[in-house]
C-alpha cells in the first residue's frame, strides 16, 4: 500500500490494458461533451452581429500602398493577425510568431475555402520585409505604419493612453504596459464592397490558433510551463533561434544572445544582427556577430552544399565571435536565402558573398570554409585577393583530380549505385533527412530541396578548380584542413599544402567528411593560431 501511494504520488498510474480502456472510454464522454459545447459556441461565435468599417485604411506592401479592401484580394473573407511589433523594435514576440509558424502549411487550404489571410504590424515596411525574410515566412504581411487602424482596433496605444495607464484592450480597460500587442480580427466583404468587422480576440484568445497546443495537450508532460511566466514564454523561441541562446523576456519578447538592445548593451561580444543584401536584384542572408565597427579584421564563414549557417557552424560561430567579428553569409537557394532561375556556380556565389561585405563596407576578411564554401573561400582568394587576410578550406580541394574518383563519378553520373565503402562516407537517412528539414525556412519551400541539389551536383560534376600554376600564385596564409576519411583525398591535400605558399596542413583523426565541423575543439584554436599569426 505504501509502495502504491508512491507511485500514485509521483508518476501516473500503471494499469492493465483493460482497465485502461474502461478509464479512456470515460474520458472520451467528457471529450464528446466538450466537442459539442465547442460546435455551439462557434455558432454564438458566427452569430455575432456585425459593425460596418467606414474608415478608408491604408496600408503599405512591399508593392506599394494597399487598402482594406484590397486585402482581400479575390476572398470575401479576410483574417488578419496583428502582429506584436512597433516601429524600431529590436526584439520578437514569441507567440506572434509561432502562430504564424502554423499558416505556411494550411494557407492554400484557407483561401479555398473564401479565406484570405494577413499579418499586420505597426513597424514600417522594411523592418517587417527583414524580418519575414530572416524567418523564411511567405504570407502576405503588411504595415498599417501612420494608418489608425491598429490604434482603432485596440492592439497599439498613443502615447497620451500609455502615459494615463489605461487602454482598451481584450474588451476591458486595463494598463497595457507595451505600445503594441497582439490579437486577430475578421471581416467580411460583400457584394457591393462594404466591409464589416465580425469577430476579434485577445490575450489567451490567440491559443484557438496555436495548434500545437494541441499535441502538447495530449502528451505526458503537457505543455511543461512551469515559470517564470507560466506561458509559452517560458519555452518558445523563433523558429531559427532554438539551441542558439538569448532568452524571452517578460513582455514575450524574445533577445538574442548580444542583441543591441539597452538591456544587452554591455554585453562584450557585441551585435547579433541578421540581414539581406540586395545583390544582382536579390536578397543575399547574412548574420553577423561583434562589433564590425571595431576595426578588427572579421571571419568570414562559408558553409557546405545543402547545408546553412545554422547547420554548419551553430556551434562553432559563438566560439569563434569570442576572438573576434563573424560575417555568415547563405548561398543561393540555401538556408534563408532563395533560389533563382540561375545555376549556383562558385561565380555567382563569389558575387553574392563580395555584395554582403560590401553592404556591410568590409573590406577584408578571413574566410573560413567548409566544403563547397571552401571552395568558394579559395576562388574568393584568387579573383579578390585584397579582400582576404587568410584562408581556411575545410574538407575542399582544388578540384575533383583531388576528390575521391567514385564520388565524381557518381556526380556526374546519377545511376552510378556507391559501393559500400562510399556509402559509409556519404549522409546517412537521418542526416540527409535533416538537410531536407533544414529547408522548411527558406523562401524558395522545402519542396525545391532537390531542385538545389540538382544544381549542386551539377557544380560538383563540372571541371571547376584550380592548377598548380594558379595555386602557387595564391599569397595569402593558408590553414588546409581534413578528415583522416575525407571526400579529399589526403595526398592531394598534401599536394595543395606543398604547392601553395605559406600554407599549413592538419589532418584530423577518426573524422570524415560529415562529422569534421563536430571537432570544435580542435578546429577553434587552429584557426583562432592561424589568424593571429596572419594578423602580425
């Protein structure tokens, strides 16, 4: 008896399956019940009355200026989610954006059925547009930026309300505490054009539309917020941003690691920033760390085919922004930066890397590479040599004389079968998987993964590379290194390594091609040696 009480006490009861099925029987009464009072209140819900909009709002796209009515588009009935975010706001709110995280999935269902969906924000176009594309979010969001519609439909407040600490919001007077908060509006549009406001909510209101709530409900540990705020504060962060640091703060909003806020601005380590620059008429991703302003020389960091800045260099980023400045930049159709109708060649991806810096106004960096990015570190060191203080190629060769020959093969012939030994040095189910995963935050969809990979593999199966002639040219300090069981074959690593000047070579132990980036702990400190002795 005493034994049971402590069960009881501490873990959920173990029973026979019998038994079980008598209690799950008995709670799915309880499920039915509460499925019917759902299905009437949704009636009331539907049957509220309605209030014409006769203020002409209007609104500001990437495309220009939009009215309410154009909102629609073809659907008579329009959702709008406004989203927590002020003109200037360095930080992001939590719940804003994971219920926009649930839309991509069911938005063509949404407009099939007359529904047309918008996010709304009171910041300016061009803070939204960074941050949709930073997210990898595709709806359609627009500013309602020196319109009254957001202060008239009670989710921003004057300053005159903020100073008096009484606002009208979630239908009762109360301190709002922030200029801006969130909520989600209907509205309907008939025949002749009029519109008309049918339904809002607020605060916990939202959760209707926070579908994973629903499988956490179902789950053994619930939805596990336990403090400090007892919200989905306590374990939701942006999407991109799990795993990487920064916390949420009582408001909901969550703080990068270093961000630039007053709350941060001690903070040694500097500005996390992420941003596009616009190169050739599209958006390049980059993210960088430090102060670029310090005028210190930074690293550049270069990821792998099929792979992003997350994915490659998560880990190592943080530990190399310590010693200095860090620049990522996302190649073509790769983590938050799109696809376009063009081939991905070293070319183009040199054009968009040398368009970041130069939106940056760096001049010089030291380029640290994996992979293609290794490759594409050596081709930034060849055609721009001025704007590169020091090499690093991690698992790259000059050219496929130097890769294994059964990979090339296999490259350049898609019904090449690998043999076992290549297939133990290839990605795996799990890992090809989560490259695939890695693509659910690009603009482009996850869908075109294999229209990258295509490209990809039509750059690796081309004859690009360097001689040894071109090598030898190279006079910036060099740092090769490799896997004991790379795609690169050491003795022409040893080759590079005695052909190109001033260049050092490490081949690391018990590592391959896909586990390399996982030595940290050796990979940091040989670059962090290699840049201060380029730097004397």
């Amino acid at each position: 008896m005493q034994e049971k009480e402590k069960v009881g006490a501490g873990v959920p009861r173990v029973v026979p399956r019998d038994e079980w099925i008598r209690e799950r029987q008995t709670l799915l009464e309880e499920e039915k019940k509460l499925t019917k009072m759902r299905d009437k209140l949704d009636e009331k819900r539907r049957a509220l009355p309605w209030v014409q909009v006769e203020k002409e709002y209007v609104f500001t796209g990437p495309e220009g200026e939009l009215t309410l009515a154009a909102l629609f588009g073809t659907r008579s009935q329009l959702f709008i989610k406004h989203f927590m975010l002020g003109p200037g706001q360095a930080t992001q709110c939590v719940g804003c954006s994971i219920e926009v995280d649930h839309i991509e999935g069911i938005l063509p269902h949404l407009e099939n059925h007359d529904v047309a969906y918008v996010v709304v924000a009171r910041a300016p176009i061009d803070e939204i547009e960074a941050m949709r594309k930073r997210m990898g979010w595709r709806f359609r969001w627009v500013s309602s930026y020196g319109s009254d519609f957001n202060y008239d439909f009670n989710v921003s407040f004057r300053p005159e309300v903020m100073a008096a600490g009484r606002a009208f919001y979630n239908f009762r007077h109360t301190n709002p505490a922030l200029e801006d908060l969130s909520g989600n509006s209907v509205f309907f549009k008939d025949d002749d054009g009029r519109i008309f406001h049918t339904y809002s909510c607020f605060g916990r209101g939202g959760e209707e539309f926070l579908g994973i709530y629903r499988y956490f409900d179902v789950t053994p540990r619930g939805r596990n917020e336990m403090g400090p705020t007892h919200t989905l504060a306590d374990w939701a962060r942006p999407r991109n941003m799990y795993g990487r640091g920064g916390k949420v703060d009582a408001a909901g909003r969550y703080r990068a690691p270093a961000c630039a806020c007053s709350a941060h601005a001690g903070d040694e380590q500097g500005v996390a920033v992420a941003g596009t620059a616009r190169v050739d008429g599209h958006d390049v991703y980059y993210e960088s760390k430090g102060r670029l302003e310090s005028g210190e020389t930074p690293i550049l960091l270069l990821h792998g085919g099929m792979c992003s800045i997350a994915t490659n260099f998560g880990t190592m980023l943080p530990r190399l922004a310590e010693i200095r400045p860090v620049i990522a930049v996302e190649q073509q159709g790769h983590g938050h930066t799109a696809d376009r109708d063009t081939p991905i060649s070293l070319g183009s991806m040199l054009r968009d890397t040398l368009g970041v810096l130069d939106r940056l106004h760096v001049e010089r960096v030291h380029a640290v590479g994996y992979s293609v990015g290794g490759m594409l570190a050596l081709e930034l060191a060849m055609l721009a040599p001025r704007r590169v203080a020091s090499l690093t190629a991690i698992s790259a060769g000059a050219g496929n004389r130097g890769m294994l020959p059964e990979l090339v093969r296999m490259n350049r012939d898609p019904s090449h079968f690998p043999s076992r030994e290549l297939q133990a040095l290839l990605p795996d189910r799990e890992a090809f998987a989560a490259m695939r995963a890695g693509f659910a935050v690009n603009p482009s969809g996850v869908d075109h993964f294999d229209v990258v990979k295509e490209k990809m593999t039509a750059l690796m199966a081309s004859d690009w590379g360097w001689s040894g002639n071109e090598l030898r040219k190279l006079r910036v300090p060099v740092l090769i290194l490799i896997a004991d069981r790379d795609f690169v074959l050491p003795q022409h690593a040893v080759e590079m390594a005695s052909t190109i000047p001033f260049t050092r070579l490490a081949i690391l132990p018990g590592a391959t091609h896909m586990n390399i980036l996982e030595r940290t702990d050796w990979i940091v400190p040989m670059i962090e040696q290699h840049i201060g002795d380029a730097a004397r």
